[in-house]
C-alpha cells in the first residue's frame, strides 16, 4: 500500500524495539500471514507493559474446524478453501 510510513512482514517486526507502543490495531491482516502465531508473538513483543491490541479476523460462526494450506496457490481454490483469494 502506497503513503504508509513502514512496510514489514508482520512476523518479523525488527524495525521496532521491544516495548515501543502503547496500543496496536490489527486489522484483518492475521489470516494472510504463513505464521499468526509468530506474527502475535511479534505484537506482544512491540507492546509496552500494559499496553493493549486489537486484533480483528474474519470470523465464520458456521465453521466447525480450521483448514490451513499454505500450498494452496490459485485463486479458485483458495476462495473454495478459505472465502477469499
């Protein structure tokens, strides 16, 4: 995206020190990303003590189990697997 001030991979938050923010919005980016775990280990990491996030996903409530495959590349099938290309 063009005008933002930095651009990183979200599981690799190098640019910023531990304890360097106050508050953190994510918003509908976790469910792009190959490791979410890696990618939440990273925000907690950037949080000051007491700090707080939000971190928003898209949610199905008539999913009953998760599917992951990162392997999955065409868009047909990644709108059949996951609602999205």
């Amino acid at each position: 995206m063009e005008g933002v001030d930095d651009k990183l991979d979200l599981q690799d938050l190098h640019l910023y020190k531990d304890h360097s923010f106050d508050v953190f919005v994510c918003s509908h980016i976790l469910e792009h990303v190959d490791d979410d775990i890696k990618a939440m280990k990273e925000l907690y990491r950037i949080l000051k003590p007491g700090g707080w996030g939000i971190a928003m996903v898209p949610i199905i409530e008539s999913v009953t189990e998760t599917h992951e495959d990162p392997s999955i590349k065409e868009e047909n099938l990644r709108l059949k697997y996951f609602g999205q290309k």
